[in-house]
C-alpha cells in the first residue's frame, strides 16, 4: 500500500514537471495576438473602441493567459452602467483558451485629451495548467490613435466674428491670375522679363507684355502662441488656445478665408516649428489642420520669443492677411511685438485665453484689439481690461 502510494506521488510529480517544461517550452507557439481601435482618428470627447485579439493556434490550452499593456491618461474606460469615464490606465486583461480557439475583446474609452497615442508592445504572461509555472513574453504591436482637438462654441464669438469676417471681406485684395491672359501692352521699365510675350514681340517688333486678369484672394493667419504666461500656467489653458486656434481656422475656412497656422510648438522628429500653410497642402485642410494640432506636446515649445520666431511670417502676412493671435501669453515682448503691428495699421485681433481668476493687463493702444476667453465657462469675458 505504501509503495502505491509512493509510486502514485511520484507520478504526480512526474506529470506536474511535464506540464511545467511543456508550458514553458510551448505555451507562445503558434499563439497570435493583436490590438487595434475601430478608429485611428477621433475627436476630443468622443468614444472609441479597442480590440484585443488573441489566436491559440495549438492543441495546448491556455488555462490563464494576462494581456497587459499601459494605456495613456487621457483614455479613460467607460463603466458601462453609471455612463461616465473612470480611471484606467494600467490593463491587465486576462483570457482563457482551450486547443485551436479564437477571442476577441472589446473595450470602450472615452478621449478626454488630444494627442497621439502610441502603442508599441504588449506583455503576454502565462500560467501552467497547475499555476506553477509562469511565462513571460514582450510582443510588439501596431496600433496608434489620433486624438483631434475639438472646437469651441462659435457662438459665444458671433459678434466678434462677424466684425472679424466683415475687416476680412472689406480687406480683399486684387492679384494678377496667370492663367487669364487679357490682352498684351508696351514693355514698361518695371516689368518682370518672364511676362514678356514672345510671340507678340516678333509680330509687333517691340517687347511687349501679357495684361492679366484680376483675381480676389480673402485670407487670413492664426498665430498661436503655447509659451506658458508663467510658472503656474494652468495646462488646461494651453489645450483651450489649440481648440480656439482649430475653431477660427474651421469656421473661417466654411465662409471662403483662405486660413494658415503657424505656432511654436516644435515636431519631435525634426525640431521644426508645427505650422500649416493652405497654399502648399498636399492632402486636404481639415486633416493637415486637425493633425497638426494634435501632433503639440506643450513641454516642446520653442523658447524663442514668438514674434521673432516668426517675424517674415507675420510681416509678410500683416500686408494681405487678417491676423489672429492665440496667446495666454503677456509679457512685454510680446505685447511689443503686436503694438508694432497696430503702428502698421494692420488688422489683427488677440485672443486672450484666461482661467476664471485670471489677471491681464495689456498696452493701452492694443485694448481695441483684445478678446479675452474665459476658459472654464467657455465664452468672452467683458470685464474691464487693465491698460499698462
């Protein structure tokens, strides 16, 4: 009886040891998994859903088997029954798999920040059958979200932005089209050798030029300005100034103003400033824009003072465009560098994004030009502005 005994621990042991070494030597073999959102590109606030796929390709179950993988804090998973976001940042999803079996989980987030979110690899963690062995597997991923920032509610700019849309219309400016030949005309000492007409001159035994049609162009430039007032700056108010700058150049765009950005925010890959230039887009304006604005990371802004970092810009801009500053930030180069423009009798407004207890004090010859935005009741605010 004893020696039963004995012989069947033994077997035990035995059969535990073989389960432990196949598990460790099989468990990842022909297993697959992936993850991927429905969407690659969303908006602020919206909801977007994760897959997560697993494939046992195998006779070999997977009794207890861990995804884990670190979600950014701006996804937050919605609790299906109280219909509000919660916080979820560290996932371990676990699965249960038996021989050649198919999963497919679904999790929904809710996008509470913009930005791009990168997910590279995951961890595959196994347990044996008798939960005494523990395997461990980093596996690499393909799976990236796009977070758009979203626009504010134009409506609490209605005046102002007619005021803005009438100095536009009222500030058309007339440019030659090449491509409308009118008729030609003597050579004139202050014209461009390319626009002589060859054929003409021949004809006529005089240089003579092409007379070209007249086209208006409505234009308009966003100057958005992410460097932080101060040490306290509330981060909130960077994100507010993005969705500002994406609602001026949206509804600008709707009524024909040819609309740019240009900011300081630096790309991480090539260290130049992020802006978007309409005249030499390449894929469609709400994209280049929306992608722009979410590729900004605040803790990257050029140090340089913005209107130096983009002065030919906003000079060769305040001749033909309307202008429109995005800044939170106040100092005194800054408001500098705006008075110079009001000297030049150019059109521009500012746009003052504050927290509610926000203090501002700008030049006295800049007040007209001012609009300030309270960021946590989303809408102007029109108290008294202090002149320094």
């Amino acid at each position: 009886m004893e020696m039963m005994v004995f012989v069947l621990v033994l077997c035990i042991i035995f059969a535990a040891w073989v389960q432990r070494v196949l598990y460790r030597m099989y468990w990842n073999k022909n297993l697959e998994s992936n993850i991927c959102f429905d969407n690659r590109a969303v908006t602020e606030h919206e909801i977007v859903k994760m897959y997560i796929q697993i494939r046992n390709k195998k006779r070999l179950p997977l009794p207890v088997l861990s995804v884990l993988f670190r979600l950014p804090n701006a996804l937050a998973e919605m609790d299906m029954e109280q219909k509000k976001p919660c916080d979820s940042w560290e996932r371990e999803e676990l699965f249960s798999l038996f021989s050649y079996e198919e999963i497919t989980r679904t999790l929904t987030f809710y996008c509470q920040q913009r930005g791009v979110y990168k997910l590279s690899e995951v961890r595959l963690k196994n347990k044996s059958l008798l939960l005494d062995a523990v395997c461990e597997q980093k596996v690499p991923v393909d799976c990236q979200l796009t977070v758009y920032p979203s626009c504010v509610d134009m409506r609490q700019f209605a005046l102002r932005f007619q005021k803005l849309l009438g100095a536009v219309l009222a500030n058309d400016f007339q440019f030659e089209d090449v491509f409308l030949v009118r008729g030609v005309r003597p050579y004139q000492p202050f014209d461009s050798w390319k626009n002589i007409n060859w054929n003409a001159t021949a004809k006529l035994g005089g240089y003579m030029v092409n007379n070209y049609e007249y086209t208006t162009s409505r234009r308009a430039a966003v100057f958005l300005n992410l460097m932080p007032d101060g040490k306290l700056q509330h981060r909130e108010v960077m994100e507010e100034s993005i969705r500002l700058a994406k609602t001026w150049c949206v509804n600008l765009e709707k009524v024909g103003v040819q609309c740019s950005v240009y900011t300081n925010a630096v790309e991480e890959d090539s260290g130049e400033c992020i802006f978007v230039d309409k005249q030499h887009l390449e894929k469609k304006y709400r994209t280049a824009l929306d992608e722009a604005l979410a590729r900004i990371v605040l803790e990257k802004v050029s140090g340089e003072p913005f209107c130096d970092l983009w002065r030919e810009q906003i000079e060769k801009c305040s001749k033909e465009y309307y202008l429109v500053f995005i800044s939170a930030y106040q100092h005194e180069d800054f408001q500098k560098g705006l008075s110079a423009l009001g000297g030049q009798a150019a059109n521009f407004a500012w746009v003052l994004p504050l927290t509610g207890s926000g203090v501002y004090r700008v030049r006295k010859e800049l007040e007209k030009h001012v609009v300030v935005w309270d960021v946590y009741w989303r809408r102007e605010r029109n108290d008294k502005i202090l002149s320094v």
